[in-house]
C-alpha cells in the first residue's frame, strides 16, 4: 500500500465554505461540452495511470458533449490538500478518488454528494452488484457517496524455496498467527535470512492483525480500544521478532518491496495488489491467506478506493456520474482487476475473470479473500489524520522495542481517547 502522508486539513473550513446538497436529476442542456474533472493517484506511465487514460479517452470520444480531463496526484494525501484548497475556492473536482478508510472523512465534510438520484433507472440493480462491504464503508443510511473501483486484501506472500531451506512445508504454510511467527523464527535459525516482514506504512496491515485476532480499535461508544490484549500480543511478536532477527521492520514501502524481491526476507504481509506483479516477475513467488488467530477467522479492512462525486453544479455531477458508471461496468472492473493487480468491486466482473484465473493460484487466492473484507475501521473524520500518525509511532515505539508494546498501545490509547473527546 502506498503511504498516504497525509496533513492536517482545516475541515471545519471546507464544510463552512464549500458545502453542497444534490438537485434533482436532469439531462442537461448545453450548448458548449460539459467539463468533468477527475482526479486520482495513478501515476502518467503506470499501468493504472495510463489505463484512466485510456478510459477518459474511450469515454470522449462516444460522448462529444462531455470531456472528462483526468489529473494526476502522488498519493491521496496530495488529493485531499488538493480538494481543501478547491473548496475554499468554490471551485471542487467532478470526481475524486478516496481511500477506503477516509470516507467519512469526506462524507461529513460535506463537500460529497450522494450518488443515487445520479444513477439513473436502473441504479439501485447498479449498486446491487458491487460487494455488500464496500458500499457500506460510504452509505450514510440510504444514500451511497462511493462508488468502489479498487479492491486489496491482506495476505502473506513467500518464496517456497526459503521455507522449503527452513525445513517447513511450502505447499502447506502457516495457517494461524502463531504458526506464521513460529515460521518466522525458523526461518532466520536454519537459513540466516528474516523470516517475516509486514509493509508498515499505515497501520492497515496491523489493523487487519488485530481484526483478525478477535478485537477491535475502536469501541462501540467510540472510544479507543488499542491497548486490547489481543493488540499487545501481535505487537509483543512483532517486537520479539526484531528483536532475535526473525523480522525484518521496514516502513518504506518500495525498499519493502525491493528486499523482499531479493530474497533477504522470506515472508511479507502486505496488500494482494501485487499479485499480478509476482505473477510476472517473480512467478516463483507464492500467496497465503492472512494467517488469523486460533479460533478466530481472518478479517480484512477493504483496501483501495472509491469514486467520490462532487462537482459544481448539478450537469457537472450528471456528466461524471455517467463517467463514473462507464469507468466501473462490469467489463471495465475486470479488465482494471486483470492489469493492476487489484481486485474486482463488482459480482458481475468475476464471471468475466473465470478464464483469467484458472491455474492463477495466487490470484485465487486473493478473491478466495474478498468475503473476509470488512469496512475499515470508522475514526471520527476531524481526527482521522492525526489518529493514524499516533498509531504508527506507536507500531513503531513497539517493533523496535523502543517502549514496550503494552506503554506504546497504552499512551496512544490514551492519546487518541482525548483527541476523540
């Protein structure tokens, strides 16, 4: 997962200067083409990046009296700066694409808008066939604000020969937490290599952890719930695992990637989005399933995005919701699911992926997955931004035994719980 690297916005502003209610749907009359902005973190030369491209274009070209202009962010960091600043210029985006995770963040802004009364006739069949999980993360009763496009799941990928050296069975691989940190330090005792590492740069990676361990981060009155002892025991083994060598702690996730392609690390947990990848460049490589605790059944908080309309007026949002229905047809998802790595959105694209996925085991693998996901975790939106910091200095203070877990879990609990008050 990409590092989102996120600053402090002034929400309070947004709401104040740019809020929005949707009109009633109707076809506009135009005499000049509508403009449709559409902003995502893919970049020019990528895959992703230049498959929009192709999109944007496929879509201008059937539909002359709109032109959608795509733009290009780093992360979804700069994407949100980038809509603090339009809003208090009254002058918002089309389209934007947002990060499971933050869409309350954007909801109660109310700079979005939602998506239901610009679907058309046949809009409620439209929303019937995305995944239950992922419309949930951005309907406030009714009313759907994201529309999802990109799907990721936890899972561990491995390089069979190192376990195979270790004296573990590749064709069987841990199946619990603790057998995955049992392995670990087998691993570093019989081949000298780590034997575990996770991508650190958010704390989705933990989150999905503890999820899978039983608890929760957050309590059902809202309050923080990190310092569960289900969260001090992954991070007491994580924080073991650096210690004696049998995990590596990397937050920098391309050097991450890099050292697990290089065979200094044997296991890695991190979003399936690279699944294509390693089907390309590293076909040796294999995927597990997230390993959840004892008794317990694997949880994955969604990771990806969803497409969000705002816009400034009411024909703007029509031309981009059309967009936005073209941009996830069934075919379109697959054909995104095929290339990126990620994962489809809708029901309908995996009868368009059979063929693709026959004999793909690791890709089988991750949609094997898709009905663990679960909505990530809902932090109040005023203090999403500085919740997720204080978390991952506290994974941080942990794996590298800087404060013991229980002090780290504690003082960000307790950090947190007055940010939330």
């Amino acid at each position: 997962m990409k590092s989102n690297k996120l600053v402090t916005l002034a929400l309070a502003l947004i709401v104040l200067l740019a809020g929005v209610q949707p009109a009633a749907s109707i076809k506009p009359a135009a005499e000049e083409p509508i403009e449709v902005s559409f902003w995502y973190p893919y970049g020019e030369g990528s895959w992703t990046g230049d498959f929009l491209a192709g999109k944007i274009a496929a879509f201008n070209e059937a539909n002359p009296g709109v032109i959608v202009e795509g733009q290009s962010f780093q992360d979804y960091g700069t994407i949100i700066e980038g809509i603090q600043r339009a809003a208090i210029a009254k002058d918002l985006p089309s389209i934007v694409t947002i990060a499971y995770g933050y869409d309350d963040y954007i909801i109660n802004s109310g700079i979005a808008v939602p998506m239901n009364s610009y679907l058309g006739d046949n809009g409620e069949a439209f929303l019937n066939d995305f995944f239950p999980a992922l419309l949930e993360v951005s309907k406030v009763g009714d009313q759907v604000y994201g529309i999802p496009l990109a799907l990721s799941v936890a899972e561990i990928f491995y390089h069979p020969d190192l376990l195979e050296q270790a004296g573990l069975d590749p064709e069987n691989p841990p199946a619990t937490w603790d057998e995955l940190i049992a392995a670990a330090k087998q691993i570093k005792e019989k081949t000298g290599v780590f034997g575990l590492t996770f991508a650190l740069d958010d704390p989705w990676i933990f989150e999905a952890a503890v999820r899978s361990s039983g608890a929760e981060l957050i309590n059902p009155d809202g309050t923080p719930n990190l310092n569960s002892p289900e969260a001090i025991k992954i991070l007491t083994d994580c924080a073991g695992g650096t210690k004696d060598g049998s995990i590596m702690y990397n937050a920098d996730f391309m050097q991450t990637l890099q050292t697990f392609g290089a065979k200094q690390v044997a296991m890695y947990g991190v979003s399936s989005y690279g699944t294509v990848y390693y089907h390309t460049n590293l076909p040796e490589v294999k995927a597990m399933p997230f390993p959840a605790a004892e008794g317990h059944s694997f949880k994955s908080p969604a990771g990806g995005n969803s497409l969000y309309l705002m816009g400034n007026s009411d024909a703007e949002r029509e031309a981009a919701a059309e967009f936005i229905k073209f941009l996830t047809n069934p075919e379109s998802i697959a054909e995104w699911a095929m290339n990126s790595g990620y994962l489809p959105t809708r029901a309908s694209s995996l009868k368009e992926l059979e063929e693709f996925t026959t004999g793909f085991e690791n890709y089988q693998v991750a949609v094997s997955s898709i009905s663990n996901v679960v909505a990530p975790t809902a932090w109040p939106s005023r203090s999403i931004l500085k919740i997720n910091e204080i978390l991952l200095q506290a994974i941080e203070a942990g794996f590298l035994n800087l404060e013991s877990p229980e002090t780290a879990l504690n003082n960000a609990n307790t950090e947190i719980a007055a940010l939330i008050k």
